[in-house]
C-alpha cells in the first residue's frame, strides 16, 4: 500500500496509490500519476524513527494492518518491527500514525 522512495534514511516516507486495475494508471489522492511525481502520504517518521519504510498491509479477523520497520534513534538506529491498526479517511484512503 505504499511506495519507498530513495534518499537515505531521514527521506523515506510511505506513500498511497489507487488504481482501477493492475496495469494502471496509479494515481496519487489529487489524481497525479506515480510516473509523474505523484503520491499521497501514508506514513513519515519522526525525530526518533527518522526512517520508516518496506511496508506491507495485512488484514487479521477483519482489522487492517500496516506492518513496517524504522530505526529506532534512542537504540543506536537498530531497526525496530511495527505492526499499526490501519485506519482508512472518509475518501477510502489509507491513514497511519507513529504513536
């Protein structure tokens, strides 16, 4: 449900695509195309998980989850497994939160 874009660790952020079919267009939440620079947010570190990404989505007895690491800055960087409730905003867009 996302897409790990390259620039080191303190850059990676998760984002959101939909399309209508496997051969695409994938277009981001306003429309853009993900070939052309487009994507939607999902997930973004923070001070202390500067680097999340590698997700998958999952969903257990009917509860979606995203499941990904970061690296943890108050371990020395060890990356860490997360497995969050995913939630969806009221256009079906996928929602998740570092807690």
């Amino acid at each position: 449900m996302g897409l790990l874009l390259p620039g080191g660790a303190e850059q990676l952020q998760n984002r959101g695509r939909a399309c209508s079919r496997h051969s695409g267009p994938y277009l981001d939440r306003e429309g853009r195309d993900l070939h052309h620079g487009g994507g939607t947010l999902v997930l973004q570190g923070n001070d202390r998980w500067p680097g999340v990404g590698h997700c998958a989505v999952y969903t257990f007895d009917g509860v979606d989850y995203l499941i990904f690491h970061g690296y943890d800055r108050e371990d020395n960087g060890r990356p860490k497994l997360w497995i969050l409730p995913l939630q969806w905003d009221e256009d079906g867009w996928p929602v998740a939160h570092l807690e």
